[in-house]
C-alpha cells in the first residue's frame, strides 16, 4: 500500500474528468482495500472488484470485461499518470478512428520516486509491428490503451502467456487494426530493483514472450495454433522453445543485460563505467542472439 495513494491521485487528478475507474482488488493483504474504500466513498466513477488472488491474467481480464467504456486505459498500483494522460491519448484517438492500440512515452523511476530515464517509442504502425515481431522493447504495458470492444472479440488476455500476455495480446491485435504511440510522456512507471531482477527479465517471462512470436509467425503463415494448447502439449511447446533459445544464445544475452541493468540501477560507484564497458564488448559478440533464435525456429517443424 505504499505507493497506492499516489497512483489513485493520478488517476483523479486528469484533466479529462469523463471516466469510470475500476480498481482490481487481487486478494491484497496489505491496507490498500481501505485506502481504495476511502477513495471509493468520495468519489463515485471508482468501481471496486474484490476477488481472491487469481493472478494477473484473471485480474486484467475481469476488468475489461466489467468496462464500460469504449476504450480502456491500463495501470499499475504503484504508477503515477501524468496529468493530461487522458487528454493526450483521446487526442490521438480522435485523430485516427482505425486505431486499436495507443502506447506513451514513459518516465522510468525508482521506488523513491527519483526519475532515471524517459523512454520513447515510434508513432509508425510499421515500426511498432517491426519491434514486437523482433523481439525488441515495446511500450510498457501500463502506457498502453486499447478498443475494448476489439480485445473482447479476441477474448482479452490468454492465461497461457502470463508474464507476457502484454505481448501476445499485441501480436493477435496486429491484423485488426493500427497501433500508434505518443510521444509525451504518459506515465511515471516505477523500477524496483527486485521487479528488475525478478520480472522483467525472469526466464519464465522470455520464453512466453517468445512462444508468443512463434504462435504469431504459425497464424502469419497460415499454421494452426489451437493444437498447441490442447493437453500436455503446450508443456512440451514452451520446452522446445526454451530449449532453442538456449542454444541460440538468447539466456546468456538476457544475463548480460541484466547485470548491466543492475548496475545502472544500483547506487554509484567508481567501478560502474569500467564494468560496463566491460559488458558491452561482451554484448556484442552476442547480439545477433535473437537473429539465431528465429533463423532456427524457420529451420525446425514442430
């Protein structure tokens, strides 16, 4: 419940004001359902849904389908929105109508609160749709708003990808419509260094994300992939996968990465810069790694 004030606040303080707000209570143990009551009773466009924990997949998905609205807007508890996020992604909307997913820049800060980094992404369709068939980093997922009545046709997220139903979401939304990204700065997105360590480069979260690709490539290429989920066969896929990403090098990459994250992230100190030259002449030698993983994934008939 740390962080839980602040983001309520951010959501209640847009300048665009014509908004119902759904706050997923997951089974949280801590205080945040009082705080979130406390809110709720001031201010009516908050909705409450308490369920036990379920999950991210189960969460996301309860909410989109008890929206309303004609669009839906993601968060995390411990984000902060920027003010005019309502106002700058409607704007965008009202400008191209065969819109389907709108991301943001993001401004990247610690658990206190310090600002490390803005990142931002293309406005292309294309170029959007060249980063997720690579592999490369997409806008995060808290940035992004989407049609809501597009993502329930496509039944909303698929508890098979947790850890990165973000991105197969994105991949099956691809032939539906465009997708387009702000260049303002849309959302304070909190960095804990664990949240690092643990998730965003967690091994469970890379393979999913890559089987999410293949599944995308098998339906590009006129493949069935409902078989994939049938029984113990979708065990026996995410193996393949990951098996083929560590031969292709991908983990090793990922390793490296995220001791140079680590670094970043952490407190200064003197031996920083040196040891992270020291990790870039390693990364290049690998960073042709995802090129392998996809060349091999055409060469193999699973």
């Amino acid at each position: 419940d740390k962080y839980i004030r602040e983001s309520i606040e951010s959501i209640l303080n847009q300048t665009y004001k014509n908004f119902e707000f759904i706050v997923i209570n997951d089974g949280s143990t801590d205080n945040s359902s009082n705080i979130i009551k406390d809110y709720a009773n001031k201010d009516y466009r908050i909705k409450i849904i308490n369920q036990p924990n379920s999950g991210i997949v189960r969460a996301l998905n309860r909410g989109l389908f008890e929206a309303k609205g004609e669009w839906v807007f993601r968060m995390d508890g411990d984000d902060i929105a920027s003010p005019c996020r309502f106002d700058i992604q409607i704007e965008t909307i009202k400008k191209n109508s065969s819109l389907v997913l709108i991301g943001g820049a993001c401004q990247q800060i610690n658990s206190e609160g310090i600002p490390i980094k803005i990142n931002k992404y293309p406005n292309k369709h294309n170029k959007l749709v060249n980063i997720l068939e690579s592999g490369k980093a997409f806008f995060p997922h808290p940035t992004a708003c989407f049609r809501r009545d597009v993502v329930v046709k496509l039944g909303g997220y698929r508890e098979h990808f947790r850890h990165a139903e973000d991105i197969d979401l994105w991949l099956r939304l691809i032939n539906v419509g465009k997708f387009t990204c702000c260049k303002d700065v849309v959302l304070k997105l909190r960095k804990h260094r664990e949240n690092i360590s643990k998730m965003d480069n967690g091994r469970i979260q890379q393979v999913r994300a890559m089987a999410a690709r293949v599944c995308y490539f098998r339906r590009k290429y006129g493949l069935l992939e409902s078989k994939l989920f049938t029984g113990t066969y979708w065990k026996k896929f995410l193996a393949w996968v990951e098996e083929r990403m560590d031969i292709a090098g991908y983990f090793q990459q990922m390793r490296e990465l995220q001791i140079l994250k680590n670094i970043w992230y952490s407190n200064f100190s003197t031996n920083r810069l040196i040891r992270t030259c020291v990790l870039l002449k390693k990364l290049t030698k690998s960073q042709f790694a995802r090129k392998a993983v996809y060349s091999r994934f055409q060469k193999d008939n699973f």
